[in-house]
C-alpha cells in the first residue's frame, strides 16, 4: 500500500507513468467511468478549499466511486477533540482510500501511518500540496510537451506558498530548469530551498519587478498573497495587490510563454488576461482531475 505526502515519493519514471495514464484519460473518459465502481473516496478537509476538494471528488465520481466526507474541522468530531490519528482510524473502515488537508504540517503524515487505506496529502500548512504539483507538472507536459528546458518564473507569496515549494522541490529533478523567484523582500523564497539550489548547481535569480524578467520566461507561476498565512492584517493589506499581470506585462512575454495559478486568485490577474491563449490556469483546473483520477488508480492498483 502506497500513500503519497510529497510529490518526490514517486520516481521520474513512476510520474511518467501516472501522466500517460492521465493523457489516456483525457482522451477516453468512457473506457475509465467505471473502474472505481463500489470503491469510496473520503475526503478529510479540516481547512477550507473549493478547488481541491471537489477535484478529488469529481475525479473518484468521473472513475465510478462515490464521496463520504467533510469540508471543515468544525463540522468533523475534530471539534470535539478527536486526534487524527483516531479519525484516519475510523475513516479506515468506511473508505477505501483518503485525501486529507490540514492546517498543521505533517498531519496527513501521521494518518498515513494509522491507515490501512491508501493517504493522499492535499495540502498540509505551508509545506507541501503533492496533488497541486502533479497538476503543475501534467499541465505543463501536456501543453510544453516536456517537462525539461525551461525558464520558469514563480512571482508572488514565495515564503509560504507550499505550492511554489512543492513544484519547485519536484521540477529540480528534471535537466536544464532555470528558475526566477519574483517576490516582495518579505516573501521571499526561504533560504532551505535557495541552498538546496545551490548545492545541486541549478541557476536561479531573486528580482523584485516582474516587468524585467517577464521576456524571458518560458513559464510564469502567478500566487496569491494569503490572507490566512499572514499573523496581522496590515502586513498583508500592504502587500496583497503588489503584483497584478495584466495586458501591459503580457506585452512583454513571448508568444508561447504559459500563465499557470494554482488558484483561488484574488487580484493578482487581471480579467482581461483570461481571454490571452497564454493563460492556462483554467485548463490547468481541468488537468487537475485528469492528474487525480490517474492517482486514484494507482495507488488503488486498478490497472484498465
């Protein structure tokens, strides 16, 4: 039995095979509507999320299983004061497999060592969001065809973003990756992730404007600044619209240069840039459930 925490506990090789499953997918959802018949998903959110959660959901529903589940803590027995560890426990005999988010880092780490179901991590703190990196990944090898030889700029709420932290910690094992931290001084990119950089000698460049840098990205990573990430309000009132991509910015950009966001966005892209063919975020959206459904599969050991 498998469980996935972090985008690096698959093998290169391994995630080749989960994106061909995901792309065959794509191409004939009706060969995979029934592969998870009488199979249940539960998803465990002790924190908020639209996209992730009924993500997941729409991928086991598209496979032919069904959702048990809740979206908040407060409507779990965590309001009572039940451990994780008891709630993977009882999870265990109602599901056969589990996506948990959580506020704490590592709390889906301590299911994963309670269950006897397969433990997906879907998002923990500001650590680590394994099922947005795989979406990352598909999305960029679907539409670049590769996923080697490229600029890519990640602009925003680089220090608690766990998005930026897990496609950065998953990308470092293909060849010739260049990366741009675009961030304000106080979200800058933590240093545990620029020595790591640097030891591995893989190029990176921390600017503060994305107008400079913008010519020559192959990709731009646009983040929110979180609101639920910062300890006062003034700091992120400050800082929330520090960075909005907009029809001037795209000027700059080449042709075949891809907007992704992991998503919700606020104020950080402009409207006006959804009607850019650049901007992916949306059909990134899509590739997300293509990317869930392969996971499900997998780590249930279904093979079609």
């Amino acid at each position: 039995m498998r469980h996935l925490m972090s985008p690096l506990d698959f093998t290169t090789e391994e995630l080749d095979k989960l994106f061909q499953l995901a792309n065959d997918i794509e191409n004939n959802p009706k060969k995979y509507a029934h592969c998870c018949d009488g199979k249940k998903l539960a998803t465990c959110f002790y924190e908020p999320s639209t996209r992730t959660r009924l993500s997941f959901e729409a991928a086991m529903i598209n496979l032919g299983g069904s959702v048990i589940g809740f979206s908040s803590a407060a409507s779990s027995s965590a309001s009572k004061g039940e451990s994780v560890s008891d709630t993977i426990r009882m999870i265990s005999c109602y599901a056969d497999i589990c996506a948990m988010r959580h506020p704490k880092e590592g709390a889906p780490m301590v299911a994963a060592t309670k269950s006897s179901i397969p433990v997906v991590n879907a998002g923990d703190g500001g650590h680590q969001h394994p099922t947005q990196t795989l979406t990352d990944l598909l999305t960029i090898r679907s539409l670049k065809g590769r996923l080697n030889n490229f600029t890519i700029g990640l602009c925003g709420d680089l220090k608690f973003g766990r998005t930026v932290h897990s496609l950065i910690s998953a990308l470092i094992r293909y060849e010739n990756i260049s990366f741009v931290f675009i961030s304000p001084e106080e979200l800058r990119i933590p240093e545990y992730i620029t020595e790591q950089l640097k030891e591995l000698n893989i190029p990176y460049e921390e600017v503060i404007r994305l107008e400079e840098v913008m010519p020559k990205l192959d990709l731009l990573y646009m983040t929110r600044v979180q609101q639920e990430r910062f300890f006062n309000e003034e700091d992120y009132i400050r800082l929330k619209d520090f960075y909005i991509l907009d029809k001037a910015k795209m000027s700059l950009a080449k042709d075949d240069m891809l907007v992704l966001h992991p998503l919700p966005r606020v104020n950080e892209i402009s409207v006006e840039v959804d009607d850019d063919p650049r901007a992916a975020y949306f059909r990134q959206v899509q590739y997300g459930v293509y990317a869930r459904m392969a996971l499900i599969l997998t780590l249930l050991e279904i093979e079609v």
